[in-house]
C-alpha cells in the first residue's frame, strides 16, 4: 500500500466561457440553492455558496432562451422526495427538463420551431407539481406536464405574447405583455385553457416621452412597449404591478389601475436594466445598465414627519417611495462586457447573482450593520431601519443567540403603518445594509484559444502530479485550469498580443508564444516567454531578439525537454537549448522551408548514462589499483565522490542525441540528428506521390504518421519499412497528435470541421466528430487529456474534456470532485435528505453528536436549547429550501407566539398588552389575508388613501367611493360623492347616494327596504353594489355569504376582514377553508395556513394527518403542547410519524415518537424495542 495519495482522476466536464446574446434572460436561482444560466447551448449550475460549477447541461442543440428551477411549493416525503429539476428552453423551440443531479433530460417537449419566449412552473403544487406553462411564438400558451411531456391544452391570443407572470397570491390569476399591451386572465386553471380572450389594457408611455400621454394604443404606446417590462409583484399588498422602463419603475395598482408610486432616475443616474420585488420586506432589487445592483426600501412614513414631539400630520400627502439603502459596486462594461441578467435568493432573499457577458457571476449577499443611534445624518431625510425583534418568528432577548444575516426579514423590520408609532423599545437597534462580494465565478475568454496538456501522468512523477492544462487566450494571457476540480488554477498575463502555441518544458513550467498583427512588410513582433508555474516568473526566452521578423509558426520541444526548434514562416529554423536559453543553431539562409515538424521519441539517454558510469566506475578502479596503500575506507569515500559527480553531470552537462523529422514544401521528408550543439542531417526520404502538402507530422514508438492539406492521413510502420495512405476526404489535417500512455497507440487529427480518433495499431478510425453534423461548433484546437480522454477547444468559448467517443454527456453530480464542500441535501438519495431532515429536528443533543452543516454558526444555533421547536422547523426549512413548509411555519410561529402571548396577558389581569404587542409586531403584509384583522385594516386604508389622493378621472373617483362604503368611511365617501360635477351623467346618482349615506343610519324602518333593494340587487347581477348597500346598514356578515354563493371567495374573506368582528370573521373564513379544500379547487395548503391565522390549531393537525403530512403533523403537535394550544394529545399522529421515521431508517426518533403515541405506538414500540442487539449496533 502506498503511503499518499494523488488525486489525478480526470472526469468528463466542460469549461465554459462568454455568454451569447440570446442567454440574456436564461438564468434562475432555485430553492435548491442552486443557480442556473444558459451558455451558448448549455446549462451552467453552479452553487451559490461556494460559487463552484456542480454540473453542466449538454443536449440542447441551439442557443438556451429560458431556464426555470421547479418549485418546491409542496410536501416532501419519499414518494415525491427533494430532486433537482430543471426546465431549459431554447432558440429552436425545445423544452428539457432535467434530472440535474444524475444529469439525465427526463423530457423533451416540442411545439413549433421558434424561440420560446417565457417558461414558468405553476406556483400551487397541491394538484399536480409537473406543470410547466410556456409561451410558444407568435400567440399560443401551452400548459405541458413535464413528467411526461403531454400537452394538457393550448390557447391562442389576437397578439403577440411577450411574456407571463402569475399573481403569487392567487393561481387562476394570468398577466401576458403582448406587443399591444396587457392582458389579464382571470380563469386560469390546470384543467381547461382561459375562456375567453382576457381584459386588454393599455400602457400610456411614461414621463419620459411626453409626446403621447394619453392611454390608448397610440404609436408612443408602443414605443414605450418596446421599452417596457413587466411583472406582477409578490410585494404587498396583493394586486400590484411593476413596469420598468430604462429611466424610471411605475408602481400600478391595479384594482384603479392607476400609477399610484414612481422610482425615477436623476438625469445623471443609470438607466434600470431589472427589478426584483422581494416577498418578506416591501423591497426592491435593481439591476442597472452599468452592473450595479441596488436595493430600495420602502419607506415607512410616519417616522419621517414626525418626531415624537410634535403632533402626527393628519393627512400627509402620500407617495409610494423607495429609499435607496445599498449598492453594490459597478462593472466596467465595454463592447463586449455588459450586465445581462440579475436573480435573487427566493429562500433568503439577501443575495443577489449577476450574470455578465463574458461568462462571470457575481454573487453579492446583503449584510447588516448595527449602528449607533448618535451617528445617523439625520439630514438624510431617510427613516432609519430597525433590525426585527424577533427571529425565526418568535421574538428574541437581546443575548439569545441568532443569526442576524440569516434572510431579509431577520435583518430588517417591517415598515410601519402609516399613522403608527414604531414602539420605543431599547431592543430595536438601528442597521444599515451593505453589499459583500461573496462569490465569482469566472469564465474562459472569448476565443481565440491554443491549448496544451502538461506531460502525462508517469510512475516517476506520480507523486507530484498535477493535472494542469494550458490556455492560450486571444488578449495575451495563459490560464491554467486544474481539471480534477475544473477550477481556475493560475492566471498569467505574460504576452500583449494573441498566444499561438504552448509547450511543457516540465511538470511546472512551460513555453508560450504570441506573434503580434504583420505590419505592411509583414515582419511582426515574435515573443516567446519562459515560464515557472509555481512562481509565476516568465523571462524572454529569446532575448533581445524578436522585433520586425518573420512570424514564429510553431514551437516543438524534444522529447527530453533538452532542445526547442523555432519553425519561422519565411526565416530559417532556429535550435535552442532549453535548460541553458542559448541558441544551438540557426539554420543557413538556403535551409529548406519547414511545413511540418516533430521530434522522435527515440534517443540515446540510456546508453550515454552507462557509458559515463562505466569509465567512472575504470577511473575510481585505476586510483585505487595505482595506490595500494590507501585504507578501504578513503577508497569508498572517492567512489562515493565520483558517483556523485557523476550524477550531478548526468542531470546537467549530458546531452543526449535526438532527432527530429520536418517536411519541406515538396514533400520532401528530413532526418536530423542533433547532440549538444552539433546537427546533423543523416537522412532524406523522397516524397510520396499520393500526399499532398505535409501540415503535420506525429510520431510515437515505431509510428510515424503524416497529415496533408487534402486529408489525407499517412501512416508509416518504421520497423517493418511500411506505409498506409487513408483519404479522410476531411479537407486539410491542421494538428495530430498521440495519446499519451506506454503502448498506448491512439491519435487525435483535427480537421477545418471537426476532429477524429485513430488506432494507429490497427489503422482504424475510433470515433469521429464533425460540425454542423453532430455539433454546433467549430473546433479550435485539440489535446490529449490522459490515455483515453480528448479535450477540445471550440468556438463557442467552451473547452469540453470528454471520452474518447468525443459524445458530450453530462457527469453524475455525486461523481464530481469538489474543492470546497456543498450544502446541498437536494443531491443525497432520498431517504438520506429526509432522515437527515428528521435528524436536524429532533437530535437528543446530549454531547455525543456531532454535524457539520453549512455554516458554523447553524452549527451553534441548533445545538441551542433555547433554540425553540419553532425556530427550528423555520430554520431547517430554509436550509432545505422548502417552499411549502416555510410559509406554513412562519405563520404557525407567529399565531402559536402570539396566542400564548395573549393567554399569559389575560391570566395575570394584566391590562391588555397584548392585542398591543400583536398589532406591533403582526404578521408581515406579504401575507396578506392572513394578517391580524386590525393590522389589515389599517393596511386597506392607507392603501385607499393612497388611491384617492391619486385619482385623476371619474373612473378612480368613483372606485376609491366604493372602497371607502366598504371599509366604513363614509364621510370621506359623501365627499367624494358630492365632487361629481354636474355635467357628468352620474351627476344625478351620485347625489342621491351621498344623501342616502348619511341618512342611512338614522331611521331604522329604512334598512329592511335597503335590505330588500340590495338582495333584489345582488339576483339581478349587480351583485357588487348590492353588497356595498349591505355594508351601509352594516350588514356586512350577510354580504359576505352572497359573496361567497356567487363565488367571489377572495372579495369575501377581504370584507370579512375589514368589516366583521373576530367571530363572524372566522365564520366567513371557515366556510372558505371549506371551498379550498373541496376535491375541485384543491387548495389544501392555502387553507392550512387560513385555519393557523384563525387559532384553529387543533383543525390543523387533523387536517394535516389526513393529508398523510406526517412529519409537520407531529412537530406541529409537539410545537402546540409546548404553548398549550392542543388540550389532547393526538396519538395516532405520534404513531404515523414513528412509522414514517422507522422506515427512513431512523431508529430513535421512531423510539421517541411511538413512547409519545401511548398505546397507539406500543406494538411499534415493541417492535422497534425488540431486537436490541440490533438496536445498539445502530
């Protein structure tokens, strides 16, 4: 056994390089907490923590549009386990989903030839988690279920579909930018296509070109079209839409549609290139056209105007504003380097990635800062940001330990409330935000390339052995990668013009060349460095010489490394002497011209050493016969001497004879022979009549083969004196070469369209690759990797190391030798994510454990006793990126917290605090209906304040009235009412409804007939001024039921919020639980998270059970006897999830959870208990 070891195993992989200009928009950061982005026609995944390439993706046969992570909005377990899938698109219309771990497509779906313009997974998995909606050109979306790849239906538009974006807070909602505008789609559905065409709505062209302002499809419409991008938000509050333009972000709220917010660019600034919204805080990311990325904040108003001394401004005029907080520092773009696309951590949301032109990523996390309070430049004009009080939902002590950069809403609170005092409490503690480069990733520079393998891995070397490949560049530079890892090893810039060749001169140290462009008279610049890898050290290896020659074509060291030929295109060849960088000979100006070169592998190294030892080994002889009387021992010490003398001779003064062969234009083949600094020409062999022009000569062992402009391939057996001709009819033959390898008798020839392998032995061609043919690109340059892996240099900016069949395929995840160590339980076979998942819930931490998760201060945190159940489902949702469980448990942290917090208040009389505490620390608003009912409130009416104060037409006015009668504001309502100008036709109308306003409360006979008005109302359609009546004579409870009946259930629970107390609330709210989990609508994850908002934990638990979610069910459980939400203990769930955790394999979470079930998980009990011989050896 051998006492180290060396990692030289070189698997199959593609290193990429600059982008192409479709891939601008193929990038996407998953909940697996991996990034993915289109490279010509591959796919790059790489990790975001490590930033280190983890796969590439190669099918696709033209340039990759679109590429889109699946959602992981769903309950894992192993039958639908935690798997890395991935849907890419591309220009020619082809969607694959991968298998990204195993590296497999497990579909391909095809419509129409074009490029595919959008490409979404549905956000709601409790139905089905395959679907995939795609825009295929000009007008058609196609829902496709992408386990099978079967088109579930199609639907055509009037216009051309640009691209799509799904409301987040509700699934049947579809918004497409076509070429004329926006339509909106309000039945979407997995089991039919929309109905009818939509609602179309156009866009008036921003402030920027005044010219058109009117809202109609003029030609400034559609020039601001052009320009515009859009997306629903996932910001609060729901209903809300952002359209970017190159110099300002429009803020639309939909339900007046009108621009209620502006984030405009000051004429010096940086036109937007892309905007994030992020879901936990009322947050923007922007990318901007020079590579920058910033964040702005909304900004909470009422800590602006006033300060606690003065009284709060009744009615401030209100804007929606985003105060920029951070940013990050720019690139420098040129022609070729620009910003193409930016992706935000969905699980986190406190890193961003940039994708540049030339192949670089850039991940920048967003850091938070404590600052005093003394030092804030209160000049600033900007509300200060508080860091939240609690984290991971429940509210921490100041010395408790947490993460404070964990994710967006563990770094900074919520804005507050208009109207709302943030609570003066000495825990909030001001932050500022910072962007912290964390990874980059770099890719190959734009072809041109000269690759070079280092010298073959041998029993001699095989402890220092690295496998290191050289990279000419175009802009001068030599890059050498580590092909174990893949990754970038050093970077050289050692020429100032484009490198042509390399060649090894040792394991650590090679020669590079680069000819700048001919001048008029077509001399050129020749430079040829010498370079140490280990100490980056480069000398010019020709010294003064170089300046206004001929053009170096090629570079050929010896086989002993001892001697260099320098082949010139119109000067005769050059013999140089490596180790010494002196010149041997330069040939006569009558030298023939040189058209192929290689030196023989044959010398006579071996018989020079035993010649030298054997006249030492006479000379110590002769000393030692001529003084006799010199003692034994001074005799071996002058052998030793002269041994060592020796030896040091034989590595330095000795040099061996080689040869090399060259062809002249003729054809003509030459022999030299060349020994210390004596060349000379022992042989000539006449040309052979079939070749034509010699482009290249390889030569290995008793093979020597010859490559000609026509394709022809010349193989000549030295030993038995013959030759074999093959026309390749491949056009001109411009590199061959041999594997490396004792016997290894293979060869790579390069042509103009592809390139081939050759088994010299049995003159057969392996395999063979050409472009346009199997492959989209052109090959650049060729090498061997080790004995049986080529590596090929092509134009599309990749190199690819692949088997000797040349077939691109794509490795196995797990396969892969990684530098740094990846979190990623998305790549362990299914049973080991979720037992590790179960293992990071529930380990009994007594000492004897140990893990090592992603970052050591996770590490810290769940090793913390004070570390509650809650926070720790929260946490290990996020670290597995899981959608579904991560909403569930923040909002199940925050009614546990806060109904404990009430029952503590109401038990110690203590005065109401705390209602207090939940409205100063409620559920954030991106949960929207699940907020507390007076938080949401308060939210509508500032959100209708906001509206009203940007009306414009009658149209709004008359909205912004509706909303007011609904949430109870009836005097603002009369006022508006009355501003109706007596020309409009509603003149009339509005009167009378402004005097029935007020009078309505008064007289009490006057409800039963608006009662009678209103239903008559609702059964004759007018169904939303019916309910408006309803809520006049307060009678909102029964508005919400006819609401409900004609299937508004989404207007319904907003009323209900809005307008009942907490009982009649609960009562319209359970009624839609009911609808969401009907066989139909099948929404059952939405209705969880319902039930939580309404304290209704026991129905949660049930439900969840029934559902099979075993594991949530019993944390839940555990979670709820801790705060004593759930009076009796639900056994039966206690005794699934030891089932469940038995059949992962972990045994004592199974032990602990069937003790908890009672006699419900005795017999499993029993049976886990049983065989403990078996047990103990666990």
């Amino acid at each position: 056994m051998l006492p180290y070891t060396v990692n030289f195993k070189v698997s199959a992989r593609t290193l990429t390089g600059a982008l192409n200009a479709h891939n601008k928009a193929a990038v996407d950061w998953g909940w697996q907490g991996l990034i993915a982005y289109g490279c010509h026609s591959l796919v790059v995944v790489i990790d975001s923590n490590t930033a280190q390439t983890l796969q590439v993706l190669e099918k696709h046969k033209a340039d990759v549009v679109k590429v889109k992570w699946a959602r992981e909005n769903y309950h894992h377990n192993i039958g639908s386990p935690y798997s890395l899938r991935l849907a890419s698109a591309d220009v020619n219309g082809k969607i694959i989903v991968w298998d990204v771990a195993a590296g497999i497509a497990q579909c391909e779906i095809q419509e129409h030839a074009k490029p595919i313009q959008d490409v979404q997974w549905l956000w709601n998995q409790d139905a089905s988690r395959d679907l995939l909606l795609a825009i295929h050109p000009p007008n058609y979306i196609v829902l496709w279920n992408a386990d099978t790849g079967t088109k579930l239906w199609k639907k055509s538009y009037a216009d051309n579909i640009l691209s799509f974006s799904f409301d987040p807070f509700d699934p049947s909602h579809l918004t497409l930018l076509t070429s004329e505008g926006i339509v909106f789609i309000s039945d979407f559905s997995p089991s039919k296509p929309p109905s009818g065409p939509g609602k179309k709505v156009y866009i008036s062209s921003p402030h920027s070109s005044p010219a058109h302002s009117k809202v109609a499809a003029a030609t400034g419409a559609k020039k601001a079209l052009n320009k515009v991008k859009i997306l629903i938000t996932q910001e609060k509050p729901r209903n809300h839409m952002l359209l970017l333009y190159p110099r300002e972000i429009l803020i639309l709220d939909l339900e007046v549609n009108q621009t209620v917010g502006v984030i405009a660019i000051e004429r010096t600034g940086v036109p937007f290139l892309q905007v994030i919204p992020c879901f936990q805080r009322d947050c923007l990311f922007c990318l901007h056209e020079n590579g920058c990325i910033t964040l702005r904040v909304r900004r909470s108003y009422n800590s602006i105007f006033t300060t606690s001394s003065e009284e709060p401004d009744p009615d401030p005029v209100q804007e929606l504003t985003y105060d920029l907080r951070s940013q990050c520092d720019a690139i420098r773009v040129t022609k070729t380097v620009r910003p193409f696309s930016m992706v935000c951590c969905p699980v986190n949301e406190n890193a961003a990635a940039l994708i540049v032109s030339d192949g670089r990523v850039m991940i920048w996390e967003l850091k938070s800062a404590v600052c005093s309070r003394n030092s804030r430049n209160s000049s600033s004009g900007v509300s200060p940001l508080y860091s939240p009080v609690s984290f991971c939902g429940i509210p921490v002590g100041v010395l408790q330990n947490k993460l404070p950069d964990l994710s967006l809403d563990n770094m900074i609170g919520q804005s507050a409330v208009a109207g709302e005092e943030h609570p003066k409490s000495p825990i909030l503690q001001e932050v500022h935000l910072k962007f912290l480069l964390t990874g980059l990733l770099s890719g190959l520079p734009s072809p041109h390339f000269a690759i070079r393998m280092c010298p073959p891995l041998t029993t001699k070397n095989i402890k220092v052995y690295q496998p290191l490949l050289a990279v000419g560049t175009s802009n001068g530079s030599v890059l050498v990668y580590h092909l174990t890892s893949g990754l970038l090893h050093k970077e050289l810039s050692i020429h100032s013009c484009e490198v042509k060749g390399i060649e090894w001169t040792s394991l650590t140290g090679f020669l590079s060349f680069a000819t700048s462009t001919p001048n008029n008279m077509g001399l050129v610049r020749n430079e040829l460095q010498l370079v140490d890898l280990p100490t980056g050290r480069s000398i010019a290896f020709r010294g003064e010489r170089g300046n206004d020659e001929s053009p170096i074509e090629m570079i050929k060291v010896s086989h002993l490394k001892q001697y260099l030929a320098v082949v010139f295109k119109d000067k005769p060849l050059e013999l140089w002497d490596v180790r010494t960088c002196t010149i041997l000979r330069e040939m006569s100006k009558n030298f023939p011209a040189i058209t192929a070169l290689e030196w023989s592998p044959s010398h006579n190294l071996k018989s020079l050493r035993k010649k030298q030892l054997a006249t030492r080994e006479a000379m110590a002889r002769q000393t030692v016969v001529s003084d006799t009387e010199l003692s034994v021992v001074e005799s071996s010490v002058i052998s030793l001497l002269q041994e060592a003398e020796s030896k040091s001779e034989l590595s330095q003064n000795i040099s061996a004879r080689e040869h090399f062969v060259f062809t002249d234009n003729d054809g003509q083949v030459y022999h030299l022979t060349v020994e210390g600094n004596s060349v000379k020409d022992s042989a000539r062999i006449p040309p052979d009549g079939s070749m034509g022009s010699i482009t290249c000569i390889a030569w290995k062992g008793d093979t020597l083969v010859l490559g000609d402009m026509d394709g022809n391939l010349n193989f000549w057996d030295l030993k038995g004196r013959v030759s074999r001709g093959i026309p390749t009819h491949r056009s001109w033959v411009r590199k061959i070469r041999f594997a490396p390898g004792k016997g290894n008798q293979k060869l790579i020839a390069m042509y103009n369209d592809g390139a081939e392998v050759w088994d010299t032995k049995e003159v057969q061609m392996v395999s063979s690759l050409r472009s346009g043919r199997n492959v989209t690109f052109r090959i650049l340059d060729v090498d061997w990797c080790t004995s049986d892996k080529v590596i090929l240099a092509s134009d599309d900016g990749c190199i690819r190391v692949l088997e000797m069949s040349m077939k691109s395929t794509c490795f196995r995840m797990d396969e892969q030798e990684l530098t740094e160590p990846v979190w990623c339980p998305y790549l362990l076979v299914p049973r080991a994510s979720l037992a590790l998942k179960a293992f990071l819930l529930h380990q009994p931490w007594n000492g004897r454990y140990s893990l090592d998760v992603s970052h050591i201060d996770i590490k810290k945190l769940l090793l913390d006793p004070e570390f509650t159940l809650l926070q720790r489902c929260l946490l290990v949702s996020r670290l597995y990126g899981d959608e579904s469980e991560l909403h569930f448990w923040t909002v199940a942290a925050h009614y546990l917290h806060s109904l404990s917090q009430e029952r503590a208040a109401s038990t110690t009389a203590a005065r109401a605090p705390a209602p207090r505490d939940r409205v100063n620390n409620p559920l954030d608003i991106c949960y929207d209906i699940l907020c507390e009912n007076a938080y949401f409130q308060k939210f509508q009416l500032e959100r209708v304040n906001l509206q009203e104060v940007k009306r414009s037409t009658y149209d709004h006015t008359r909205k912004c009235t509706d909303q007011l009668l609904l949430l109870g504001q009836t005097d603002r309502a009369v006022q508006l009412l009355l501003e109706t100008s007596a020309e409009n036709q509603h003149y009339y109308c509005d009167s009378l409804k402004a005097c029935l306003v007020t009078t309505v409360t008064s007289s009490g006979p006057s409800q039963s007939t608006i009662k009678l008005v209103a239903t008559n109302m609702i059964a004759n359609g007018k169904l939303a001024e019916g309910v408006q009546l309803l809520c006049l004579i307060d009678k909102a409870a029964d508005a919400c039921r006819y609401l409900q009946t004609y299937g508004e259930w989404n207007r319904a629970a907003w009323l209900a919020k809005v307008r009942l107390n907490s009982e009649e609330c609960a009562d319209v709210l359970k009624r839609w639980v009911d609808h969401l989990c009907s066989p139909q609508v099948n929404q059952k994850s939405k209705a969880l998270l319902v039930l939580l908002s309404l304290g209704c934990f026991s129905s949660v638990a049930e439900t969840l059970h029934s559902m099979r979610y075993f594991d949530r069910a019993a944390l839940f459980v555990e979670a709820c006897l801790k705060y004593g939400a759930i009076e009796k203990l639900i056994a039966a769930i206690y005794a699934d999830y030891a089932r469940s955790l038995k059949n992962l394999g972990f045994k004592q979470g199974a032990v602990l959870f069937a003790s908890k079930a009672g006699a419900a998980g005795r017999d499993l009990l029993n049976e886990l208990e049983s065989p403990k011989q078996e047990l103990t050896a666990q």
